[in-house]
C-alpha cells in the first residue's frame, strides 16, 4: 500500500528499498524515546509488509525496521503502552504548521513537532 502524503522528511532510502514510499498506517511499535536535547522523541517501529525486492543483503529477512525522529518537539500526550505495541501510526500537518503523530492501537500517543525524518532503515528475521 503506498502512502498519499508523506511529511517525513529524506524519505529517499524507503522510496528505493519499496519502488514507492510504504504506508505506515500498521506498525508494531518497538521503542518511543523521549530526549531533553531538541526536545526530540525518537521512535523505532517495524513495517507491516516487507518490499517485493529487497536489497540483496536483507534477502534472508522479512521485516523492514524504521528509527525516526521529531524535533523539536511542542507536546507529547501518551495515554498507553501495550506490550505488543501494534498501532496505527498516522503523520499529519496541524493548523500551526506543526506536524503531528498519532499512534492509536495498543500504545495511543500524540507526538507533535515541527520536523520529522528518518534516522535508520535496518531489516532483520522476525520469526514471532
């Protein structure tokens, strides 16, 4: 499934591992990070599929793994956090030009900032 807006920022290395941008809408949510230094939250999530044609490198593998970041931050609301942590995840542009995150499912969040990118794109064998 492809996304229809993307305010992710260098979102080049996704665009050629998948041929198109990924959508994020269902993500197992690993890691939320929150960072005095920005202020900044940092989030570690998995991909729900896995590209058609990977990178040869990650070809014994089948899940995709995202580490991004927002910065700096204006408010962070979070509400739960599962233990399986599956969530829709959902990046938006706010009347005040503040982008926002929402992650509702298993960890309900509400993550807003005035950048978000990405860090890290790592694949690895997810045998659960």
């Amino acid at each position: 499934m492809h996304s229809d807006k993307f305010f992710l920022q260098n979102c080049e290395g996704l665009r050629r591992i998948y041929g198109y941008l990924p959508t994020f809408s269902e993500v197992n949510l690993h890691k939320l990070q929150l960072d005095w230094n920005g202020p900044t939250a940092s989030l570690t999530l998995d991909l729900q599929e896995f590209p058609d044609n990977p990178p040869l490198k990650w070809s014994k593998f089948n899940t995709i793994q995202v580490e991004l970041s927002i910065s700096p931050l204006t408010s962070v609301q979070l509400s739960k956090f599962g233990t399986g942590n599956k969530c829709s995840f959902a990046i938006s542009s706010s009347d005040n030009q503040d982008l926002e995150i929402v992650l509702h499912g298993e960890t309900e969040a509400r993550l807003r900032g005035k950048s978000a990118w990405i860090c890290k794109i790592s694949a690895y064998l997810n045998n659960g």
